[in-house]
C-alpha cells in the first residue's frame, strides 16, 4: 500500500490563438516551483497543464490563415511545450482539450447534468466577447461598451443555447468563498460584490452559431464551449468518466492537497462556476485557488499596441532559464501586479544571484580550498550557534510560507538569510583568524559557513533546476540525493567531501 502524502497541482489551460508570453512563463513555473517542493518533502505529486483549443475565436483565426482548426493549433501547441522545456517545467501531463478522451468526458459530463435537471434548454440574448470566449453582464463593459478586460468591442448574440443552472447554487458559492478558498483573501470580495451578491446568473454552455466545440450527444448541432469543456480538463486529465480512472481516484480524492493556480482575470470561472460543477457532479472542492495578478511593463498592462509584451524565450535565450524562474519566485508577489523590465530583471539578477548568494558560495569554497586543503574535517557540530539558530529558523520559515503557496516570502527570506552570511563573513574576517592561527575558530566559522550554503543552494532547489547540481557540488556535501528538510536542520549523519574545482555559477550581467 502506497502510503505517500499526494499533491495535485494545475495551471489554467492556455488559449493558443496568440503568441507566448511571460503571463505564460508565470503561472507555470509557479506551479512547477510548488510541485517540486512538495517532491522534496516527500509527497507524490500530479502536475497538469495545457491548452484550451476551441471556440469561436479559433474558428475565425484558423479559417482566416486557411487552416483546418487542428492544424492551426499544431504549431501553437508545440511552442508552449518547447517554452515549457527551455524553462525546465517538468509537469505530469499536458491536456488538449481536443484530445478524444477528454471530448467523450465532457459529452458524458454534459448528458449527467442535463439528466438531473442542472442544465436545460433556453434562449440567450445579450453581449459576447468572442476574446474573452464569454458573454457579458453589465459590470464587465465599460463606458464606452467595450469589454473591461480585452478593450474589443462585444457582439450582440441572440441564440438558442443549454444553460448551466448556477443560480440554484448562490448560497454554495456565498459560503465557499467565505471561507479560506481563495488566495489572496482580498479576491473573494471581488467575487461576493461584482458577481454573487447582485444574483448567480445560469450559465451559457453551448453554442449554435459555430461549430468548433464539442457537439452534445443530445443535439448536435449545439458545441459545448469554453467553460463546461475548460474547467472539467482538471479532472478528465485524470480519468475522470473514463474506464482507466485510477489517477481520478487517487489525485482527487479527499486525502490529497489540490491547489490551482489562475491568472487573476479567469478568477470568476474558478472561483464560482468551476465549484459549482463540482458540487453538481458531487466531488469534492479544491483546497485552494491561487488567484495572481499580472505582470506589468513599468506598471503597465503589457499589449501589443503599447509594443510592451515580454517573450520569455528571449531572456532564456540570452541569460538562461534559471534567470528567469528566480525573478518570478523573488520579484512577483502573488497578491499584487508585479512589474517586469529588462533593466528590472538584470538589476534582479545582479544584486540577488551574481552579488549575493553566487558570491557567498564562491568565497566560502575559495576559502575553505585555502585555509584547509578543500576539507574542514568530518566533525559537524563545529558550528558557530548563531549560524546554526538561523539554519534552523530559515527552514521553518521557508517551509511555512511554501506549505501557504507563498513562493515570492519563502525565495526573501533565502536571499535574507545569505545578506546575513555575507555579512557574518566580513564580521568574523576569517583572514584574520588565519593570520592569528586560530585555526578551531576559522573551522568552527567555516563549518557553519558551509552548511549555510548547503540549505540555501537546498533550497533553491525547486527554483534553480538547472544551476542546482552545480550549486550543490560547490558545497562539498556528501549524497545530496539523500538531502531533506529535517536533515538539514541538524546536519546528522550528513558529511562533506573535499571540495573539487570551482565553478561560476552566476556571472554578473553587464548592463
């Protein structure tokens, strides 16, 4: 019997009509950061993401190149798992919603509920954003009757559809997001105010006015669209309705730890009408939704027009992938807009890795290599207790705001506690104690020095995925593989070797 801890995590699928960028690389590596640490300690975890290929805006843009729907997608689809590779996203599984399976699913999905009254036939009137994939309610257009979110000019929509029966569902949802549902809790105030509390509205799920969706077993010439089909992708993924559903059972049931992860703007969906087809379908509710803000170009929203978007591919490109996983984890807060520059991101890159904790590791190495031949004894508990007490309190801190999904404090509180050991360095002046021969107290600070860098390059390990083997070598830590939380709070049973030749692990980035 498997007794392990079970972590599922999952990005929203990505709508590949346009070009990568870095809101892309954001979530995703996020979510890749948390799956790896949970790894570490110990679980076994699920990790999904994807792409969310119907709709009328494929139709369109795929008719206006001269392609069939699927073969348009072919080369969008391709370049998120190439821009998924080059940042070292290691996910478990990549959905497309025109995956058969996932098709089947739905249309089953679709004929349970409308047997048991949560979907029935209707009428619909109103505004459609065919960016948004949505229709409109007033508070979603502005003055001048575009959308608030994609500034386009909706369409005026009248049509037979199938409704999802939301409305019977407003106290579910008014008690769900009165809990602790939602991260940053300040969302589920948004949610309650502009959406539940001036009345649920039922729900548009199919469409007759195209044709690239996935058409109801019922009556086919109606195509689920976007949300019915999107949002059940986190458990189709697993097999749910499927004869091969032993992920389902496993990644989704109420012993595991699931937390999703969604751009601020789809929050709406996850927040309310994805619980409410959980509920209809009588499964169980996410521990958490991870709800981010955007990353802005000098505090504006990035767009084509303003000539601002970010392709994360150039920066990995020129600095490499680490580069840009680390100023994700440190420089974007998940509960504010970040702002992301090329200057922003070299300055970054500078202070945190090239000066801070590259320049820790290397001086420590370089001075362990001088003062000791490469190797300070097998003794560990030569400690300095100061050190130690900040080893300690590091993790623990480390460990409570990565099990809160606080990426952005945990990675601050790394780079806190190297300033600390850069600064314990110039404090002791080991030089000195070499000139003085103190030598138990230049090991003694050594020691500490070196397990110092041991966690922190432990620790990063969920970020830096490719600079870790490097950064772990520079320690001189015997078995890294055998590394853990609890082992390195107390350095039991953990050795170093003699420490090999030294590497650069950041170069500085000239501006």
């Amino acid at each position: 019997m498997n007794n392990k801890k079970t972590f599922y995590v999952t990005t929203p699928i990505y709508y590949p009509s346009g070009e990568l960028h870095i809101g892309h690389a954001y979530t995703t590596t996020l979510a890749d950061i948390l799956n790896r640490y949970k790894k570490n300690d110990g679980y076994e975890t699920f990790f999904l993401t994807g792409s969310d290929e119907h709709g009328e805006k494929i139709e369109i843009k795929s008719a206006e190149m001269g392609l069939p729907p699927l073969q348009f997608l072919e080369e969008k689809v391709n370049k998120f798992k190439e821009l998924w590779k080059a940042l070292g996203i290691h996910y478990s599984k990549f959905i497309r919603t025109t995956d058969k399976y996932h098709e089947d699913a739905v249309k089953r999905i679709f004929t349970k509920l409308l047997e048991q009254g949560d979907i029935y036939k209707g009428f619909y009137e109103g505004k459609y954003c065919i960016s948004c994939e949505e229709f409109l309610t007033t508070e979603q257009i502005d003055e001048n009757g575009f959308c608030k979110i994609s500034h386009t000019l909706p369409t005026d929509v009248k049509e037979e559809t199938y409704f999802l029966k939301t409305s019977a569902y407003q106290e579910f949802i008014t008690d769900l997001l009165n809990s602790n549902f939602i991260i940053p809790d300040y969302r589920k105030n948004e949610m309650l105010k502009n959406f539940v509390e001036p009345g649920l509205k039922d729900l548009s799920v199919t469409r007759i006015s195209f044709k690239w969706g996935i058409p109801i077993t019922e009556d086919p010439k109606h195509v689920i669209y976007v949300w019915l089909d999107a949002l059940t992708n986190y458990i189709t993924a697993l097999g749910y309705m499927q004869k091969n559903h032993e992920l389902f059972d496993k990644f989704w049931s109420e012993d595991t730890e699931i937390v999703q992860l969604v751009g601020k703007e789809i929050t709406r969906f996850h927040s309310i009408y994805w619980p409410i087809i959980l509920k209809m379908l009588d499964l169980r509710i996410p521990n958490k939704l991870v709800s981010h803000g955007w990353i802005l170009s000098n505090n504006d929203k990035m767009s084509k027009s303003l000539g601002n978007v970010v392709n994360p591919m150039d920066y990995i490109e020129e600095f490499g992938a680490d580069g840009l996983r680390f100023y994700i984890a440190n420089e974007l807060p998940i509960d504010k807009d970040g702002n992301f520059s090329r200057e922003m991101f070299i300055e970054s890159y500078n202070a945190y890795l090239a000066n801070n904790i590259g320049n820790l590791i290397s001086r420590v190495n370089n001075m362990i290599t001088k003062y000791f031949d490469g190797h300070l004894g097998d003794d560990l508990s030569v400690s300095d207790e100061f050190i130690d007490s900040k080893i300690s309190q590091l993790i623990d801190d480390y460990k409570a705001n990565m099990d809160k999904y606080d990426i952005y404090t945990a990675t601050r509180k790394i780079v806190e506690f190297s300033a600390i050991c850069n600064k314990y360095i110039e404090d002791k002046e080991p030089w000195n104690l070499d000139k003085e021969n103190k030598t138990e107290e230049l090991r003694t600070v050594l020691m500490s020095l070196q397990k110092a860098i041991t966690v922190i390059s432990f620790l990063l390990k969920p970020i830096l995925v490719f600079t870790y083997d490097d950064m772990i070598e520079q320690t001189g830590i015997k078995d890294p593989e055998n590394l853990t939380y609890g082992a390195l709070k107390t350095f039991d049973n953990l050795s170093f070797n003699k420490l090999g030749d030294k590497k650069v692990l950041f170069q500085r980035i000239k501006k």
